[in-house]
C-alpha cells in the first residue's frame, strides 16, 4: 500500500511538467545591472528594448544593457518608445528620452512645464499615444500632452485611476467604484457603470468585432455589446481566480497572454483555450508577472517582480524543461506506436505523443537508461540492470546479467541481435514470436560501448580508453579467434564509432576517420573532420538518424550531413545552437528523429524539439550601438555614431560596438570586422560584439562589421569612418616652421662654425707663441740645471779635497805623534832641546784646532748644515756633529776611524748611539737620513 501511495504522488507530481514550451531566455538583475522590478516595456524602430525598472529606464539591444537613472531618482514605472522619443513617467514627473549622435539618451522634463499643477506624492503608472496626443496617468489624474503644439489638457475624475487602456480608435480609463470611461474631447465619457466593471478592477480592454472585450483581475474576461456586459468564459477561468492578473497583452495572432501575481503566465487563443501556462517550475524566472510585451519580433517580454524574461514564441524550438530534477538527464528517446519514450538516469518514461499528458515511469526500469533501439516491431531498451524489452507502457527483462550499452542487427540474419554489453558483446535471437538471449561471444571481454558490424561478419568496437578493436566472428556468432587493435587512429575522451552509409566512421578529438575497406585502415575524411577543426571539439559523439543523415556536435554549432541526391557528396547543414545553451551531456548527446522534420534533443534538465524544415529566421541588421576614444589609462568618451569622426593623435584607443538585436535563445549572432588602414583581411567570425584598437597611428580609417545569424550572413555592413589626426608638431604649418627654423639654424650654425675656426686660428697661434715660450723656459731650465750639476760637482770635489786635507792633517799629525814617541823614548832628564822639541809637536798635533779648520771648510762647502742637524737633534754633542759631518761625506767606517782617532768598531758603536739619539726607526738609514737632510 506504501509502494501504491508513493507512486501515486510521483505520478500526480511529474503530471505538471510534461508541456512543451517556447524557449525562455533569462536576465536575472545582476545580469543587466539595475532593479529587480520591472513595470512596463517598450521597443523602439530600432529594435532595441526599454523596461521601467526600479533604478531608472533600462535599454537593451540585444548584446549590452545600459541603465539610465530616472531624473530624480525615483522608481521609473512606466516607459513607451513614440516615434525616436522613449517617453517616462515616475514620481512627480514625466518626460522623454531622445538618443544624442554618440548613441546615448538624453532627458527632457515635460512636467517642469507645468510643475504647479503637479499633485503632491503623484505616480505616472501608465503611458498610451493617440495621434499627436501622449497620455500620462497617474492614480490620481490623467495628463494628455499635444506633441505638436506642447500644450497639456488634464483630466481630474471624482475617483482614483486604476488604468487607462487604448484600443485601435480609443482611450478607456477605470475608476473607482465609478465604471469604464473613455476619452472624447479631452475629457471623461462614461461609457458603462455596470457593478461588475465597478466592483472589478479592470486589467485591459480589447477590441473586438462586436464591441470590447474586459479582462477583470480576478474574474476573468467579459464582452461589452453596446450597453450589455455578457461573460466570456475560458479554460483558465478558475486559475485566474486564485492567481489574480496584474499584466495582459493582446498577441500579434490574436491570442491573450495574461501575467499574474502568482501563477506566472497564460496564453489563450481566441476561443479562451490554453495554450501555454508558464509558470516558475516550467522555466519563468518569477511567478510575479508585473508587465508583458510583445516586440516586432513576436517575442513575448515578460518583466517580472525579478528579473526579466523572453519567451520566444514564434521559435522552431519548442522546449520541455524539468527543474525539479524528477525526470533527470535524457540519454536516449524513442517515438513508438504514438508514445514518446525517453531514457534517462533515472529510468524509462513515457507519455502519449503531442499531447500535454504527463510523462509516465515504467515500473522496473528505475536506473540508467542508455539506448532505445526499434526492431522487428519490437522496442528494446540498453540499460544499466540489462536489455528490456518495452510494449504499451511496460518493460521485461530479457537480460539481467550486465549492463547493456546499445544494438545492432547482424547482416542477413534477421532474428538476430548483437548488443553491445559492460563485458563484451553478446547475442540475442527469436524464438517464434519471442526474444531471448542466447550467448555472449566469447574471445572478448572489454566494454562495447559503440560498435558496428560488416556484411562479413567483421566487428569494429570503439573503447574510450583502450581505442579501436577489429573482431572477425565466426558464421554461428559463437566467438572470435582473438582481435586487432588498432594503434592509428588513438584512443580519445568522448570518442565514438559508428556506420553511415554503408561505412564506418570513427570520431575522437584529432578528427573523423573513415574505414577503407580494402586495407581495414582507417583514414581521415577531411570533410567531416572540418566541423571539429579550430578548437570546435567538445565531442565525437555520431549519431545517423532514421533518414540516413549523420549528425556532430561541436562547441558552437550542431551539423547534420546528408547524401546529395544528384552525387555522392555529402551536403553539409549547420544549426548554430552552441553547446552551452543546449546543455547537454558531453560525449552523451542525443538526437531521435520522431517525424520526417522534427527532432528531439535530450539535455540534462529536459529536452527541446526542433523541426529543421523551419529553421528560418527573420533577417536582421547588424548596428554599430557605440564608438568611445580615451587616452592611454583614462576613461572612455562616447563619441558621435552619425558623423565620421576626428579625433586627436594621442586620443588613439578606440572600442567599437556593435549589435544585432534579436533575442533568440538558441541561435546567437556572430561577428567579423575589419578596420580598414589598419588590416588587410577580415577578422574571424566571432559572438563578442566589442573590439577594441590601441594605440592607432595618424591616418585615415574605415571601421566594416558585418554580421552572421543562423548560419546567413546578413546583408548589411555597418561602416564607419574616422580620422586620427597628426600630431601638430607634424602638421603642415609645423613642417613650414620647422623649414623656416632649420634655415635659420643652418644659417647659425655657419656663422658659429665660421667664428669658432676663426677663434681657433687665433688660439693655435697663441698656443704656439705660448710653446716658444715654454720652449725658452725650458732651455733656461736646462742651463740652470747644468750649472746646478756643475756646482754640486764642485761642492762634492771640495768635500773630498775637505776629506783629503783631514786625511792629510790626520797623517801629519799620526807622524807628529810617531816622532813624539820616538823622541821620549831617547829623552834624557837634562836634555833641555828634546823637550821643547816634544812641547813643539804637542802644539802642532791639537785636535781641537785641527776640528775647527775642517768645521769652517765643511761649514763653507755644505752650507747650515750643522745648524740644521742640530736644530733637529738638540741633544747631540761635538762629536757626535763631527761623525754627523763625516758621513754627510758619504765616508764609510773605516775612512772615518782615523779621523776620529778611534777603531772602525768604536765608530760602528757612535753610529748606533747617533741613531737612538736620533730616534731614527729600525728601517730608515742613517746615512740616508743625514744626506737628506
């Protein structure tokens, strides 16, 4: 009983989801920068889109949202595109926008016109045109401003505004508890006070053939036929109740699409049918629709309490989308006998096909699903617990012993199977009217995730992380005698095998490889292998529908190749649905054909139908929306979009945008420029609908951005040409300038050079005179020198002759001296003339006499000498001045014992003393020290 009553919840819970809708494209606030509310929306001949949001107007052209804060910075609550002025109203006042030559919108106050008769804490909720007449309403009043003349009429009724309505030929207003009243010669008419209009708030007012048609906030819609109200009823009519409708729109197809405070959106036909409810949980951002919209486009906007959504319900895309995750990722889908199947990780589901009943879990089956493959008017499910086989909403297990990846049919044996397992491949066959298992093959036992057989019973498996194997089955498909791998071409991330047209194709990030039958090697098909060239590879998933077209997937586009009825060539078709807005699995993607032209793609959150017969869309122009310069690191300027522009040299960093505003959710432009001047070819094709040029030299440019939509390029080429100007130290009066001036220089230069050789002359000469000068100097010096020589000459020959006669006084004396010792020894005591003799001698031998010649000689010949020794060494004696004048002669020891009457060891010792009383240290010289002196 549990068991019942939880699949009876699942089963009540996924019945909501189960409708397929128009694309929606999101814009959450932080995605276009300003309020989360949005009160009303307009579109300009442009095709660029206004929302009165909660920060100031908001525009958006498709690639670039731009926020305009309101003048007084109030909530800006209604918006309406008249002609090239956007007209708003907010608190206390109203006014247009009107876009200036750099592309930007500038605002001009009408209510500073009539300021005083501004009501105090007045809102402006709504804005109609008629004619040449703008209409401004307030809860309070209504203002009606004549464009051409600027003069104001208003409209004060007894009781507040709910809202003002147009038709195609009238203006209506509801007020409180007064009834409908439409505007006649600018003023007030009733034109029903039926209680239900009185005691309903009236949402919108259409034209019909037979009167109007009222749309109630809670009530639903009734017909005004002249004075009689009558109700008319729809499917929605006890939704509406509880849901309460805030926002209606009257589509371009007649159908009503009516926003509600919490119920999201509905769209009836004209006879009151639903035809779509989307609400949060089927992919609408909110469930609070404050106003709706519909562009030139026939997208529907929707501004909600927040965010803002596009519904685009005019697309060949239909999506179904499950946000509560109960379905799970689709890996695989089916049409069988008018039931759609999907596979996905959560198990098998059905439902009945091109209805809104819901999708329906097949008991059993709860798991990974991964293939669904019709045969022999028998549908047969690859799933992770095994093979099922499915009939009206049920599934039996035929296999339960691995996990099956997927099947093939074995050529000219029709009640048989292979299925590719977890642990090899294995065989199923049937048994009279029934299919069963019959063996696995054995001699292989990896994983056969994809894999194809020939006519001659050669098996081609693709492993992800092993490569390619070749397997040869014997005729009873028993086993294969050992198998092949392939080293060219290699394994790869997301790879995949399969068979197309009558060949086997092989598919991994390095390209798309084609089996030659004859030498069983693969080789790279060039064709093929251009849809992943150029960083495109996301995937080498291939999968070959039903009408033996092949079908890829690559980063930004989808393909699909078909035989060309009139060759062989393959004819390549491109959807440009990028991967990251189809959100599929990567290297799971899936494709079923379910008709001749509609396809059906699984996603992780659902799936989405296309029918490629109708994948046309309306053709667009590409605009440039705006051109800006700055200087190197300083901010942007706008600058003028109507006229060429000049700008200055060092003002050289230039941004280009552009725009193609549609607002598709699967199909998104792409760009190519080129800046002429600047560039040779044109750039690559590119979504980023910016670019930016740095550092431009002087010259003259022509800026060219074309356009691709769908795979077509568009006809237009927005063009744009500027000029950056040279520098004025380049222009042609500075060149002049600087002719004028390098004359002069020229002219300077000459005359300076003429003076500096001319003092240059003056100044050799001068040097010159100054050499012969300095040469005569120099000569002198030389004589003097010569004489200086000369005379020291003569002072060393006068020491020697000094030296020589002291040498000479000191032999005399030495004889003196002998002659006296001889004289003694003959002396007698009586002998009166020996004495006088001796007395003589003694006289004639005085040193002190001797010492005083030779003082007064050397005194004369060195001159001061002595004074000066002794001026520097006060403490010397006699003696020691007398050694000092000696060696000042440069005589050795052995020379100056005799003279001082002493042994050459006695004079060694006066030397040593000399030198301590001198303080000379142990490495100067003493007789270096005394010549120096």
């Amino acid at each position: 009983m549990k068991t019942k009553i939880t699949f009876l919840l699942f089963f009540i819970f996924v019945i909501a989801f189960s409708q397929e809708l128009p694309p929606i494209v999101k814009y959450a606030p932080t995605t276009y920068g300003a309020g989360n509310q949005n009160w009303m929306i307009s579109q300009d001949y442009q095709h660029y889109v206004f929302f009165a949001n909660n920060d100031g107007l908001l525009e958006f052209n498709g690639s670039n949202w731009e926020l305009y804060p309101s003048p007084n910075e109030t909530i800006v609550r209604s918006v309406k595109v008249i002609g090239n002025k956007i007209y708003t109203g907010c608190y206390m006042e109203f006014g247009f926008w009107k876009r200036q030559s750099n592309g930007k919108l500038k605002y001009t106050s009408l209510s500073n016109t009539i300021k005083s008769k501004i009501l105090d804490d007045e809102q402006f909720w709504n804005i109609l045109n008629y004619d040449q007449w703008v209409i401004f309403q307030s809860l309070n009043r209504i203002y009606i401003y004549d464009s051409k003349t600027g003069s104001f009429k208003i409209i004060a009724p007894n009781n507040n505004i709910t809202k003002s309505f147009r038709t195609k030929n009238s203006i209506y207003f509801q007020t409180i508890n007064e009834g409908l009243f439409e505007i006649e010669s600018g003023k007030g008419r009733l034109v029903s006070n039926n209680p239900v209009l009185k005691n309903n708030k009236i949402v919108n007012v259409f034209s019909i053939d037979e009167g109007l048609l009222i749309q109630t906030q809670l009530n639903g819609f009734y017909k005004l036929v002249g004075n009689d109200l009558s109700k008319f009823s729809t499917e929605a009519d006890s939704q509406l109740y509880d849901s309460s409708v805030y926002s209606s729109q009257l589509l371009s197809d007649g159908s009503y699409a009516l926003g509600t405070i919490s119920n999201g959106i509905f769209i009836l036909n004209k006879e009151g049918k639903i035809k779509y409810h989307i609400y949060q949980n089927k992919g609408l951002s909110n469930n609070t629709v404050l106003s709706l919209f519909e562009d030139a486009d026939k997208n529907l906007w929707v501004g909600l309490d927040n965010g803002i959504n596009c519904i685009n319900l005019q697309s060949p895309i239909q999506n179904f989308v499950d946000n509560t995750g109960n379905l799970g990722t689709i890996y695989t889908s089916k049409l069988y006998n008018g039931k759609l199947y999907i596979g996905t990780n959560q198990g098998l589901f059905y439902k009945n096909y091109q209805t809104n009943d819901e999708f329906i879990f097949i008991n059993g089956t709860k798991g990974q699903v991964w293939s669904l493959f019709e045969y022999d008017a028998t549908l047969f499910c690859g799933h992770d617990s095994g093979t099922f086989i499915v009939d009206d909403g049920a599934a039996r297990n035929i296999f339960p012993k691995s996990g099956t990846w997927k099947f093939e049919t074995v050529p000219n044996q029709k009640g048989m199977l292979l299925q590719g397992n977890y642990y090899g491949i294995s065989v199923l066959e049937k048994v009279d009217t029934q299919w069963r298992f019959r063996d696995k093959i054995k001699g292989f036992d990896y994983s056969a995730r994809y894999f194809e057989i020939t006519n001659s019973l050669e098996v081609y498996v693709s492993h992800e992380y092993k490569g390619v194997f070749r397997l040869q089955l014997d005729n009873k498909l028993l086993k294969t005698n050992g198998f092949t791998t392939y080293v060219t071409p290699q394994k790869g991330k997301n790879a995949s095998l399969t068979k197309f047209n009558n060949a086997i194709y092989y598919a991994y990030k390095e390209g798309i490889f084609k089996l030659n039958t004859k030498t069983k090697q693969f080789e790279k098909d060039n064709l093929l292998s251009s849809v992943i060239e150029k960083d495109e590879y996301t995937s080498g998933k291939l999968i070959v529908d039903n009408s033996n077209k092949i079908w890829l997937f690559s980063k930004n586009y989808i393909h699909y190749f078909s035989v060309s009825k009139l060759s062989n060539q393959l004819k390549q078709n491109v959807i440009p649905i990028p991967a990251s807005l189809t959100n599929s699995m990567l290297g799971f993607e899936n494709i079923s054909q379910i008709s001749n032209s509609d396809y059906l793609i699984g996603t992780t959150d659902g799936y989405y139908t296309m029918n490629i017969n109708d994948l046309s869309f309306k053709k667009y122009n590409v605009l440039i929306s705006n051109i800006a310069t700055n200087r190197l690191n300083e901010p942007l300027t706008n600058r003028s979009i109507q006229e060429n522009g000049h700008f200055k040299y060092d003002d050289n960093n230039i941004t280009f945008s552009y725009t193609v505003p549609e607002y598709n959710k699967y199909v998104n432009a792409e760009y190519q420029f080129l800046l002429q001047g600047f560039q040779e070819e044109w750039s690559e094709w590119n979504a980023k609908p910016t670019v930016n040029f740095k550092n431009l030299p002087p010259g003259d440019y022509v800026f060219k951005v074309k356009s691709k939509f769908a795979n077509s390029t568009l006809e237009n080429t927005a063009v744009y040409s500027f000029r950056v100007l040279t520098p004025w130290y380049e222009s042609n009066l500075a060149i002049f300038v600087y002719l004028i001036l390098s004359l002069f220089l020229v002219r300077f230069i000459h005359k300076t050079y003429k003076n500096y050789y001319h003092k240059q002359k003056e100044k050799l000469i001068e040097e010159n005179n100054l050499l012969l000068e300095i040469k005569e100097l120099e000569n002198e010096q030389e004589i003097m020198r010569v004489r200086n020589e000369q005379l020291s000459q003569d002072v060393d020959a006068k020491s020697r002759e000094l030296a020589v006669s002291r040498m000479s006084l000191n032999s005399k004396n030495e004889l003196l001296a002998f002659i006296k010792e001889d004289l003694k020894k003959t002396n007698d005591d009586g002998n009166r003339s020996i004495k006088s003799v001796i007395s003589t001698i003694n006289k004639n031998i005085s040193e002190d006499d001797t010492w005083s010649v030779f003082k007064e000689a050397f005194d004369n010949a060195d001159k001061d000498f002595l004074k000066k020794i002794k001026l520097a060494h006060p403490l010397l004696t006699p003696n020691d001045l007398r050694l000092c004048a000696y060696l000042r002669l440069n005589l050795s020891s052995k020379e100056v014992a005799p003279l001082l009457n002493i042994s050459v060891r006695s004079v060694e010792i006066k030397r040593y003393r000399l030198r301590k009383k001198m303080e000379l240290s142990h490495e100067q010289g003493l007789v270096e020290y005394i010549l120096a002196v």
